[in-house]
C-alpha cells in the first residue's frame, strides 16, 4: 500500500511564501495523477491542484490560480505545491493525493494578517 508524507507547512505572513512536498512509497507514484487539497477548520474538503502523472497537464482551483503551482519529480516520487502571495483564507491543512484512493497525513499552513 502506499503512504504519502506531507511536509512544508507552517506559519506565515500575509504575502509570503512556502513550499510544500508529498513524498510516496512504491513504484506506481510515476503512473498517477496527484493532487493538493485542502481542509479549513469547519469546512469540507476541497481541491486545491492536481497534475498528471508525466506533469504535462496541470489544473488549478480559481482561489489559487496564479498564485500557487504543482509540479512533481518522478525520480523522487515527490510532488509540491509552491504557494506564493498568501491570504489568511489559503489557512488550512494541506493534503496531497495519489490517484482516487489514497491520502497523506496533511500538513498545517496558518497565514497570519
């Protein structure tokens, strides 16, 4: 089965910047769309960002569209999130996904205004 570890989060500025990464175990990592979401404290779930598995295609949810970007490194079996220009909205935990099934831990981002 394979495991995904979020790492990055943290506290920031209104402004500022972080970069998060999902790190996945197996070898199916490279066959697979992957996915950031988020969950805001009394909210559901929502998606953030995926990208296909060879990183040619990427789409982005409008609240983040020109301020956050996916990419991903095969040989690593890793995909990130840049976050740039953040908003105390964009506070949440941050989980990456892998295909349909399978969900890390999530990572905590808090903006502060």
């Amino acid at each position: 089965q394979v495991q995904l570890v979020e790492s990055g989060g943290g506290l920031v500025q209104a402004g500022g910047s972080l970069r998060l990464s999902c790190a996945a175990s197996g070898s199916i990592f490279s066959l697979n769309t992957m996915g950031w979401y988020r969950q805001a404290p009394g909210k559901q779930r929502e998606w953030v960002a995926t990208i296909t598995s060879g990183g040619g295609t990427r789409n982005y949810a409008d609240s983040v569209k020109g301020r956050f970007t996916i990419s991903r490194d095969n040989a690593k079996n890793t995909v990130y999130l840049q976050m740039t220009s953040l908003k105390p909205e964009d506070t949440a935990v941050y989980y990456c996904r892998l295909g349909i099934t399978s969900w890390g831990q999530g990572t905590q981002v808090t903006v502060s205004s």
